[in-house]
C-alpha cells in the first residue's frame, strides 16, 4: 500500500496539471465573482449582481431558493467539463511519456510491478483527479458564499440566509463524491481504452486513441450504411446521465429538454438500477481486457 501510494504521488509530480488546472479554474471564477459583485457595490447597482438583488429585489422568494443549488451545480460542472478533457489527455500520454524520455528504464530497475504502475496512472486519472477537482469546487463554493454573503452584507440587502441552505450544501459536499463516483464507473473503460494506446503508441499517442473508433465509424458506414458505432460511441460518451438523472429524449450526445428539477437540482434516477445493468458491467469487464493489454505491453514495449 505504502509503494502504491508512492506511486499516486509521482504521478501528482509529473503531471501538476492535474492539481493546477482546476486550482486556476477555482481562482479565475472567484475573481470573476466576487470582482463584479465588489464592482457593482462601489457603483450601486447590485442588481446585476447575480448573488444579490437580481433575485432578491425582483424575483419571488422559490426562484432564490432555487438559484443557489443551481449555481453550486453549475460549478461541479464547470470543474467536471474540465476533468473531461484534462483526464483523457494524462492518460493517453502516462505511459507512453515513460518511453519517450526513458524513464522508464529507471522505473523498470524498482521493485514495482508492471501492474502497480498502470494501475497508479489509472487511479490518478479516474479517482485521484476527481477528487481534486471535487475539493476545488467545494472550496470555490465555500469562497463564493463568504464572499457574497460580506457583498450583500455591506450593500444592505436580503438574501444572505439563501446562500447557507442546508441541503445544497450538504449535496456538495456529500453528494457529489457520490454522484462523481457513479459516472467514473460509467467512464473507466474509454480511461482504460486510452491507457492501452498510450501504453502501444510508438508516437503521438493521441492520434492512435482516436484513429481506430474513427475507422469503424467510417467502414461501417462504407459498408453496410448502418450507425451502429457512432451510436454506441455516442452512449459510452453520455449515456450515464440519462442513465443516472430524469432527462428526456436523450439522442446520444445530448439531452432535449430539461428534465425533472426539484429544489433546483436534477432528480437521480435508480442507482441500483445503474450499478445492476449489463451496461456498466460490461464495461467493466473491457476495461479490464484493456488494462491487462496495457500492463503486458509495458512489460515487453520498453523502447530499450
């Protein structure tokens, strides 16, 4: 356990993007905030500030209390739509940067397997990156609401007790690990899929990890004239959330329609339902046909 962990943090210090990004997104968001609510105090117009009298001076009191889980939610996606294009890049990259600056003939000579260093990278990409990601969001939050609380404060207005509900709180902080977990399962066979062409890749690793889905797609439509790939492609990318929240008229790469809101928030839909389906298990099980593809080929594609 003690190497593992040693592992995860390498992978931290070779790849400080994983940290740095969403610790920039966090401050670029709250200078953005707070930089406009201050703006608008100091020139009397906190109408247009969207923590203060936008809703509290002219919106009925349920619209408020309705904004701040929407808000708190819009941050976790703000922070998720980043992790879906930060993870993807670390993985597809982990191993074969290994090969390409030869450290791997360092990490080769420890007494560390194959397996604990291509399950180390997947860790960080699919657990160790959500979860700072998650702590930014939640620290953000936490800013956000001092922040504005002190802004409404000082311009004296209504509203600061909307920004300390207690629900949407608590769905940050303890929710959305929870949810965060539920739709990293739904993603560990394209984490492990990109694993397996950073691991085979000679060069531009990338390109290897797109070429081969974009090759089905374009012989199967030469051939038979059918849409099969691009719509199971189109699941595996969005599927979870119509699998895990109440949206309608779900097309494959985007939802039509809002969905059940309540307490302004989407409704979770069966999760044991989720965590029982053949879809999720059978991911499962090709994420683990990929990750063993990736361990055997960095134990024999060391580029010596």
């Amino acid at each position: 356990m003690t190497t593992f962990v040693a592992l995860l943090r390498r992978e931290l210090w070779e790849h400080r993007s994983l940290v740095i990004v969403p610790a920039a997104l966090a401050a670029v968001i709250v200078m953005a905030v707070l930089g406009s609510a201050l703006y608008a105090l100091t020139h009397g117009g906190l109408a247009a500030v969207m923590f203060g009298g936008h809703f509290v001076d002219s919106a009925p009191d349920e619209k408020a209390g309705q904004f701040i889980p929407a808000f708190y939610l819009g941050l976790q996606v703000c922070f998720g739509m980043v992790l879906a294009v930060s993870v993807p890049l670390y993985l597809v990259d982990c191993l074969y940067a290994d090969r390409r600056d030869r450290s791997i003939l360092f990490w080769k000579s420890l007494p560390v397997s194959d397996a604990e260093t291509v399950l180390s990278k997947l860790t960080t990409g699919l657990l160790v990156a959500p979860a700072v990601a998650l702590l930014a969001a939640l620290a953000t939050t936490l800013v956000l609401s001092i922040g504005s609380s002190l802004v409404l404060w000082a311009g004296g207005m209504e509203g600061v007790s909307d920004l300390w509900q207690v629900k949407p709180l608590l769905t940050s902080i303890v929710g959305a690990p929870f949810i965060a977990l539920l739709i990293v399962l739904w993603y560990v066979p394209m984490a492990a899929w990109c694993l397996l062409a950073s691991a085979w890749a000679p060069r531009a690793p990338l390109l290897w990890a797109s070429l081969p889905p974009i090759a089905l797609i374009i012989a199967e439509q030469i051939a038979f004239r059918t849409t099969h790939v691009p719509e199971f492609l189109g699941d595996r990318l969005g599927g979870v959330f119509w699998r895990l929240f109440d949206t309608s008229d779900y097309t494959g790469f985007g939802v039509h329609g809002a969905g059940r809101i309540e307490g302004g928030l989407p409704v979770l839909r069966d999760v044991t339902a989720y965590l029982t389906s053949i879809d999720l298990w059978g991911g499962l099980v090709v994420a683990a046909l990929f990750v063993f593809a990736a361990i055997a080929l960095r134990r024999y594609r060391d580029e010596t």
